[in-house]
C-alpha cells in the first residue's frame, strides 16, 4: 500500500511492481506516485504529461550514445512542481509502473462503464 498521511486515508493502491507504487485518492481528485525514493502528488492532467514525458524518451539513443550527457534524462514538467532524474533502468521501471497503472485505469473505466450503463452486465450474488 501507498505511504498514508493523517490529510488523506482513503488512497487506493492502483498497481505496484518492485521499483514503486501508484495510489489514487478519490477524495482528493490526486494519484499518487512512490517512485526512486519520492512519494509525489499529481492530479490526471500532470499524471498524463508525465507519462507522455516518460514515454518520449529515446532508450535507444540513451542506451547506445556514448556521451556523458545521454547517461540520465531528466523529466521537469511544466506546471508540476516534481522532478526526476533517472538512468536506462530506472527509465524503464518508471515506464512499466505508468504502463500498468494506465492499463489498471483503463480496466477501471471500462468496468464502471459495464456496470452503470449496461445493467444487465451486473451480476448479484445472493447469501
């Protein structure tokens, strides 16, 4: 589960892999991202800039571009007060973490969708 601070308690885990975690707070309209050490707030739109940031990266040219200043990338968004600087791996473990939180999203929406405007997809379970 996602840190808990006494401002918010209802933070959903979303998706989780070894490198980080993403939490999202209905309350509060926020997702939140633990990764590298940083436990960071972002509402969707910055969420999907960075995404957008973390998947225009060139890993090909990082990972073969013998220049010292191909070794990081550094990901600063517009509007959004975080930052990261982040090798090849960490790159790729930040994108695998915003793939499947994206994917976990999706599935989220679709489901909602299913349920609320096609009732007969909703099953009940007696007792």
């Amino acid at each position: 589960m996602c840190r808990k601070t006494a401002v918010s308690t209802d933070r959903q885990e979303v998706f989780r892999t070894e490198h980080g975690c993403v939490c999202q707070s209905d309350a509060e309209k926020a997702i939140y991202i633990e990764f590298g050490g940083k436990f960071e707030r972002y509402d969707v739109h910055c969420f999907q800039r960075l995404k957008k940031a973390i998947f225009r990266i060139d890993l090909e040219q990082m990972a073969t571009d013998v220049a010292r200043a191909t070794d990081v990338e550094i990901i600063a968004l517009k509007g959004c007060t975080h930052f990261y600087v982040l090798t090849l791996p960490q790159v790729l473990a930040f994108r695998e973490l915003l793939e499947g939180a994206s994917v976990m999203f999706e599935l989220n929406s679709i489901i909602q969708e299913r349920l609320y405007t096609h009732p007969a997809y909703a099953v009940s379970f007696s007792v």
